[in-house]
C-alpha cells in the first residue's frame, strides 16, 4: 500500500507550482466515451481508463496539498444512459472502492458523496456508505464524488430544507444556503477543470462555481495525467483573482 507524501515547497517550486494552491478543485471527467471510440472499443472500457486516470489525480492533489477534490461521476441525466452502461458504471464504483479504500484510509483521505444515494443498487450504495462512514473522521484530503448529482436538484433540496425552519426571510443568508448543500463541509470552489473540450458547466456546482476559475482542456479524462493537472495548476496560478473587487 503506497503511503502519499506531501510534496515540499522547494519540490512545487521546481514544478513551477510557487504561487498559493487551491484549495477546492472540482474536475468533470469527461471523454471517457470518445476516448474508447476513438480505440474501437465500448464506452465501458472508457470509463474503465477513467477509473484508472482518477487513481492517480486523488494521490496527486493529496500530495500537492489540495484540501478537497470534488469530482463529477454520475449526473442525474446520467440515468439515461443505456442501461448497460449505467450497470457498468455502478460496477466501476464499486470496485474502485474495493480496491482502493485501504490506501485511502491510510493516507487519511475523506470519502464525501455529493447527491441522493438512494436509487442506487444496494450493494453499491452499501459500498459508498461504507467508505463514508469508514473515513469520516479523517482530516486529510475531502475527496467528494458527485453521484446522482445535479446542481439544481442540490439547490432545489436546500431550499426546501431552508423552508422547513420557518425562518424570518431576513435570517435566509447566502451562508446559510451554502450550509445546506452537500458542499458544507468543503472549502470555497477555487477551480473547475473540464476535460475533452466541452466548454459548459453541466449542472455542476452551480452556486459553489460562483468566483471559480476554469480551466479548460483537450485532453480526454483517460489520458489526463499528474502532468496535465499540474498543467492546470499553473494555469490557476497565472489567474488574478479578483472577486468583484479591483485589484492593482
Ligand atoms: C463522462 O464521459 C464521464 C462519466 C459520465 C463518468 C465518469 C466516471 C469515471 C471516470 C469512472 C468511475 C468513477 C469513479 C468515481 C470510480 P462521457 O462518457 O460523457 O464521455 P463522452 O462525452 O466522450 O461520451
């Protein structure tokens, strides 16, 4: 089992990484599918390559100092897919925790699901359950997976929570609604990255994308490796952020 070290400052420095690290990195993995298209293979082998590619991305921004990685795996539109595709889905989630729960644990990695877990298969929701509850009380990286999530849905679900409190309209705050979201415990989005050319949000993160920064790449997420994310690290680190505020 590989123990991930932190990478020192001299190390991010002769990455050309010296400036402040995001702490909340969001990434759609997209191309999977064309990524096997283009291989004349079936969508699942993509997501299998997805699957792998990811491995190494959660390590990465445990080494790099990352806070939390939150990363699209399963939108509400998702379901209609065809259905062997979903199942195949379904089976690379649960493997991937099989497989790596260990490792994760001992790097004290955080398992957070973002979206409604309960129209999944029972033995993959048990198998979410399971990580979540096995590493809640880590304080290393907060790797959230987005599943059955949609933005709107999110939204939708804190309002509605909000409504039940019978609150004054003048105590309904901006803090508040982020409270109520799944993203609660994370720190605020700095970066989205989208993999495979598609430059569009998705109904991902809408309200937590608010100041974000983008970055946008060619790359299918297969093939996105620890050289591309860094990539778009140094690119996030080229950006002034300036949050409505003017900045000399
Ligand atoms: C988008 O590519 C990708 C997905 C809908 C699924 C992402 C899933 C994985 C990376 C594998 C498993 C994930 C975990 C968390 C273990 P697409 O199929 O829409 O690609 P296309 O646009 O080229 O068709």
């Amino acid at each position: 089992m590989k123990i991930y070290e932190r990478y020192t400052d001299v190390e991010l420095a002769a990455m050309g990484l010296p400036g402040e690290m995001p702490k909340h990195v969001a990434i759609i993995m997209d191309g999977n599918g064309r990524w096997a298209k283009q291989r004349l293979m079936p969508r699942s082998f993509g997501h299998r390559a997805g699957m792998e590619a990811l491995h190494d991305i959660v390590r990465e921004a445990h080494c790099l100092g990352i806070k939390a990685l939150t990363v699209y795996a399963f939108s509400t539109e998702n379901w209609q897919r065809p259905v062997q595709e979903v199942n195949a889905l379904f089976g690379l989630l649960t493997e991937y925790f099989e497989k790596e729960i260990d490792e994760l644990d001992a790097n004290g990695v955080r398992i957070v699901t973002l979206g409604d877990l309960e129209p999944f298969p029972p033995k993959v929701k048990a198998c979410m359950l399971s990580a979540i509850e096995r590493t809640k009380d880590n304080d290393g990286l907060h790797f959230c997976i987005a599943i059955n999530y949609g933005s709107r849905a999110e939204i939708l679900r804190a309002v509605r929570n909000i409504s039940k409190l019978g609150l004054d309209e003048k105590d309904i705050t901006e803090e508040l609604v982020s409270d109520n979201l799944y993203t609660r415990e994370q720190p605020e989005l700095d970066l989205i990255i989208r993999t495979a050319g598609e430059q569009r949000l998705s109904n991902f993160l809408l309200w937590q994308a608010a100041y974000a920064e983008f970055v946008f790449t060619d790359v299918c997420w297969p093939d996105f490796s620890i050289d591309e994310f860094r990539k778009c690290i140094v690119e996030y680190m080229k950006r002034t952020r300036r949050f409505g505020k003017v900045v000399e």
